[in-house]
C-alpha cells in the first residue's frame, strides 16, 4: 500500500505532465472501485477545464481543474500518463484524456482506490472531507501528540498507523520511524515521554524525506510505467530484515506483530536502556 512518500512523489512526478493540460473526455471501466466512479459528474464538469496544480493531502491526491478531483490509490492503485495510442493495461479504470493526445489514466489491479469529484470545491467541502484526517507529520506538535496519547494503552507502533493522529503514516514507514527514534514499538503510546515524542516525530519525517528523496530518483519510471505501484527501492534498516544484523550495533533484527501488522525492531537499541 502506498505511503505518504510514495504518493507525494507521484503528485511531484505527475505535476510536470498534467500542468495546463485541458481535458477532454473521460472514460471508465464501469467497475466499482471502493466507492462508484462519479462518472456522470465529472462528464457534466470537466471537458474544456485546464489542470492548474496538483497536490497531497495524507495519501490522497488532489488536482484542482475547475472542480476538484480527489484520488486515493488504495493497495494497488498507480496513476500514468499515456498517449492515446498506448492500450489501456488489463487493470485500467479510469482515463482523462487531454487535448493534446496524451492521457492521465488510474489502473488499480485490487480496486480499493477511491475517485471523489467536487465540481465546486471549497475549503469547507476540502476540510469536510479530510475532517477524519490527522495532520500532516510535517505539521504534528509533539506536546499535542502527547496529549491525545496520553491515556492510550495501545503500542505506539499501532498508533502511528492511525491515520485520524498523524496522517500518511503505514506499516513500513512505522517500524523504520520507530528504530531511528529508537523507541520500542510495543511500547504503550500512553508512556511516551515529551522528549520521545520529540524525538519520533523528528525520525518520522526525517525517514519520510529520505523516502521522498529516493522516489525522486525513479520518478519517471514510476509515473509513466503502469502497474508499477509500490516502494521504491529504499534501503530499510529494519523492515523485512528480521535475522539481519541492526545497521547501528549488530543484534538481530526481531519480528513481532502487532495490530495484526508485522514489526520489525532491533531488541537492543530499541530496548528500555536505550
Ligand atoms: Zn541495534
């Protein structure tokens, strides 16, 4: 499933490719995705409009074109953008084809993704919307963190999976966030200390960044190659390695599940005398 840095690089990807496009026509599958495709809507609303920016909110994508598309690539979800002549893939659902030839196009292989329309979009509509939303990492306050936390027994491993406290964060970014802070996962978020809470979030977008950066580097393939949803090819310190050496002081990586999700953490430099 994609990850808040995955789905800023493909906004950063896209943008260049769909800027001051104007759209055409728009087709789909027909099929269901996690919820109908407003098809009729945007038929109604978009044919002349003009793409004027793209941007993220938590890991959706929106692009403001006169109304205001909102995009979630659920698990599988991959946004391209294609000439007309280039077949849809076996997975294709949606397309806006633009005066020019080329075509933004949404395949989405397990369908959980999300097309939402707003022909007259406004802060309320946006904020309602995203009201279940947490910030961005990039805008959390450790002190308020803490605060919501504070009587909260669940690991903060599991808490920072939920999206309604600190948005974009998923199960990979978790675990890596969580060894560079080096805070025991199964710790209760209810014990975490203000200068823990400092120190995670700080890790958070740190890793976040790195993640972004490194997408940067394979952007191009990943925004016009179909089907390629997923994670870049980062260097994980801890997720997937259990058994591996820790990068920082060589015990073993351990794996445990928590909230059903599988956690990966080195025992010591993530241990209570850290
Ligand atoms: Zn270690």
């Amino acid at each position: 499933m994609p990850e808040l840095p995955e789905v800023e690089t493909i906004c950063r990807g896209l943008a260049p490719l769909i800027i001051g496009k104007t759209i055409v026509t728009i087709e789909t599958s027909g099929k269901l995705l996690r919820q109908p495709v407003p098809l009729d809507e945007m038929r109604a609303a978009l044919p002349g409009q003009t793409i004027n920016a793209i941007r993220r909110r938590a890991k959706y994508l929106l692009i403001e074109c006169g109304g205001l598309l909102i995009i979630h690539l659920g698990m599988t979800g991959n946004l391209g953008v294609f000439t007309a002549e280039q077949p849809p893939g076996k997975h294709f659902h949606a397309r806006f084809c633009f005066a020019d030839g080329q075509e933004l196009r949404y395949h989405d292989s397990r369908r959980f993704g999300r097309i939402a329309f707003f022909p007259a979009p406004s802060a309320t509509a946006e904020q309602q919307f995203f009201a279940a939303c947490g910030p961005e990492p990039v805008d959390c306050d450790a002190a308020l963190l803490a605060e919501k936390c504070r009587r909260l027994q669940t690991p903060i491993k599991a808490a920072l999976l939920n999206g309604a406290l600190i948005a974009g964060i998923g199960n990979i970014y978790a675990s890596e966030s969580l060894f560079r802070a080096r805070i025991d996962p199964k710790l209760a978020a209810s014990a975490l200390t203000l200068s823990e809470w400092r120190r995670l979030l700080a890790a958070i977008n740190e890793v976040l960044n790195e993640a972004i950066v490194c997408g940067g580097s394979t952007i191009s393939d990943y925004v016009n190659a179909e089907q390629k949803s997923g994670y870049f090819q980062m260097h994980f310190t801890v997720y997937d390695r259990a058994g591996q050496p820790c990068q920082h002081c060589g015990t073993a990586i351990a794996q445990t599940k928590i909230a059903g999700r599988s956690t990966f953490f080195c025992p010591k430099c993530q241990g209570e005398n850290s």
